[in-house]
C-alpha cells in the first residue's frame, strides 16, 4: 500500500491542486453560490479516490509482488498480471530471465572446459614428474636430494589445484566411510617425510590404533596433509616437533589435533587466515605462502560437516583442531 501512495503521489497532488484552483476562481469571480464549487470539488475528490481505489485493487497483488523479498528467481516470475502494465513488466521479466540463464548456461559451460582441462593437465604433468624421480634414484649425485624437495613441491602445487578443480564438484568425489585415523596420519607423514627432514622437525602421532571416525578416504588425507605441511613450513626448524593427536572428545564426535612449535599466528591475522590467498604477517616473512591452504582446510570441512578450530599463541606455536563425527549414522543425522 505504501508503494502504491509513493508511486501516485504526483498525480494526487495534481488533481488536488487543480480542484482547489478551480474553486479559487470561482469564488474570486463573486459568484453568490460557492456552496455549487464546493460541491464540485468535493464530487472531484470523490471520483479520484474511486479511481486510485479502483487501480489499487487492479494492481495491488503487483505492488505486494513487487516489495516481496523472493527466494529465487523462478518466484520472481510468478507475478499476477492482471493489466497491461502488470503485463507488460511481466514480459519484461520473462526477457530478461531467458538473458540471464542463457548467459549463466554460457558461464557453467566454459567452467566446465576449464575444469576438466585443468584435470586433464595435471595428470599429464604427473608423468614426467614421477619418471624424472625414477630417473633421479638411479643416479649417485648430491644434488639429487635437493632436485627431489623441489619435486615434491612440484607434486604439492599439482595435487593442491587438482583438488581445487575437485571442490566445485565436492558432491560427485565423495563418499562417507569409517577410516582408521592412525593409518591416515601415518602415511600423510611418509609422504612428507622429506619435507620434515628439511625444516629439522620431528613427527609425533598420538593416535590410539583403533580410533575411528566418519570422513572421506580421499579429501580427509588432502586436509590433514594441508594442516601437516602449514605446521612444518612455520616451524622454524631448530629441532621442533609437530604433534599429531587424536582421541575420543565426547561419545559421538573424534577431535584430531595438529600441534606445531613454531612462530604463532598473531591475534589480528587469526580471524583471516581462512580467507582465500591471505597470507598475513607470516605469509610475508616465509617464502611460498599462497593464502590458500586453511582456506581450502575450511572449505573442505565445511563440506565434510567437520568441526574446525583454531588455537594460536605468537612464540609459542599453533594447534587446528578438526571434530569428526565417530560413525557414518551420526554423520547423517546432523
């Protein structure tokens, strides 16, 4: 109703202006029955408020459309036309609705080329990669062992943007499973053990052998490997620990804590350090920091319906804590 006042609000005037106009010049004329212009006006104040009426109750399911707050665009378009105006901006609607999904059916398209491109590239550079380490072992020469860390970072940078092309498709690539922890953790660590031989810092896994927990056998490693390889880079080496732990935190959910000893994470950086490519203090004093790891971190739990915390002391060291539900049922029932 207020949008409907708003939007006549200069034609009332008008009529109102007019009508009392008309009534000036008649009773400045010296007419002797100005009670006959009253009666005029008044019958002309009376006609427009038949007609404002009139409209309303034609066009009133268009002005209440029109201040709805809509849940998608198909709810855009079921507007009631019931006049030609009420048609027409339906029309209009209908227009612009077949532009937007042609152009959003153009966008879904080009980005599922570039995905499956970007698939298809770094399995291609797997290859080389994997016969160049072949190569590498046959061959007695010390810099092999510095050609074989840059390999690995090389691997890393492939598997990182393979799973990000994978996170626009999360719902294709996954599958609930009950995992043993401990073994997760293991080879996570024997995949990085060149990482931490490196920086001078010493695995810890305090997992029980039989701690389980519902997660992905695939996206659940990638998470951990992210949280693993960010606690070893800020380390600062000199013989530091990075503890992995896992235990039972009530009787449905498993906690598994990365524990690092390193630089910290300062208070002003804490809340960001999640956003994608925010690197932070610490991302400007150690080379290779991409912003992208916790951001990646979240994105996955969020997905795997994984709790994540965060724990941090400057000097003193950091601990991401990630709460995973014990069994496949509870996981469901969240």
């Amino acid at each position: 109703m207020r949008l409907y006042i708003k939007d006549h609000f200069s034609l009332i005037l008008l009529n109102c202006l007019q009508l009392f106009l008309l009534f000036l010049i008649y009773w400045l004329q010296g007419n002797e029955h100005p009670l006959i212009a009253l009666y005029g006006t008044l019958l002309g104040l009376f006609l427009l408020a038949l007609f404002l009426v009139g409209r309303y109750l034609n066009n009133h399911f268009f002005y209440q459309h029109l201040q709805k707050e809509e849940a998608d665009l198909e709810e855009t378009m079921n507007v009631e036309a019931n006049s030609s105006l009420t048609k027409a901006f339906k029309a209009l609607l209908m227009r612009q609705y077949q532009l937007y999904q042609g152009r959003i059916e153009k966008f879904y398209n080009q980005q599922r080329d570039y995905y499956r491109f970007v698939n298809q590239w770094i399995h291609e550079m797997k290859t080389p990669l994997s016969v160049i380490e072949l190569i590498l072992q046959d061959e007695e020469d010390p810099r092999n062992g510095d050609i074989k860390i840059e390999l690995d970072r090389l691997s890393k940078g492939l598997e990182t943007a393979l799973y990000v092309a994978r996170l626009e498709d999360f719902r294709q690539d996954f599958r609930v499973e009950r995992l043993q922890l401990y073994g997760v953790a293991h080879h996570i660590v024997q995949e990085n053990k060149r990482f931490f031989i490196r920086h001078h810092v010493y695995p810890v896994i305090d997992i029980p052998q039989d701690l389980t927990a519902a997660s992905d056998a695939k996206w659940l490693p990638f998470l951990l490997g992210q949280l693993i390889t960010n606690a070893v880079k800020y380390s600062g080496g000199g013989d530091k620990k990075v503890v992995i732990k896992g235990y039972r935190s009530d009787s449905r959910s498993v906690a598994l804590e990365v524990t690092d000893q390193g630089i910290g994470i300062p208070k002003e950086d804490r809340r960001r350090v999640f956003q994608p490519f925010y690197t932070g203090e610490n991302g400007r004093k150690f080379q290779g920091a991409t912003g992208m790891g916790l951001y990646l971190v979240k994105e996955i739990c969020h997905r795997l319906n994984h709790e994540l915390e965060l724990i941090s002391e400057v000097g003193k060291g950091t601990t991401v804590k990630l709460i995973m539900k014990d069994s496949i049922d509870n996981l469901t029932k969240v």
